[in-house]
C-alpha cells in the first residue's frame, strides 16, 4: 500500500505542476513567448523531476502510515 500512496503523490504532483504549466493558455498570444521562454520551460522540466522527490519527503508520513493528514505526525 505504501507503493501506492507513493505512486499517488507523484502522480498528483505532475498533474497539479501540469496544470499550472497549461493555465496560462488563454492568455493574449503576445504574451506567451514571455510566459513560456525557453528559460520557464526549462525550469518547469526540472520541477518536474525534483518536486516529486519533495513531496514524497514531506508526506512520508502519510506515505508510510496511511493514518490522517500527511501533516499528521502524531
């Protein structure tokens, strides 16, 4: 179960970092080449291979218990 905890959290992590990568689409198309730079781009993809490591470092708890909140250490 802990696998699946974990697989959880990455998996929310690429889609939450995913969706705020998307978010600006709407925006006037002047602005895009600003937002999405080579350099957002490239931060964006090391993000998304780092943050799962973060996330998975603060919800172990969670991850290994189950039990509550991840912030739930008692």
């Amino acid at each position: 179960m802990t696998a699946v905890r974990g697989v959880a959290a990455v998996l929310a992590t690429w889609l939450a970092l995913t969706l705020l990568f998307v978010a600006p689409a709407p925006l006037p198309e002047r602005w895009l080449y600003v937002i999405y730079s080579p350099a957002s781009v490239g931060l964006w993809m090391l993000t998304m291979l780092v943050a799962p490591f973060v996330v998975c470092t603060l919800a172990w708890p969670w991850i290994r218990s189950g039990s509550g909140r991840p912030a739930d250490n008692d």
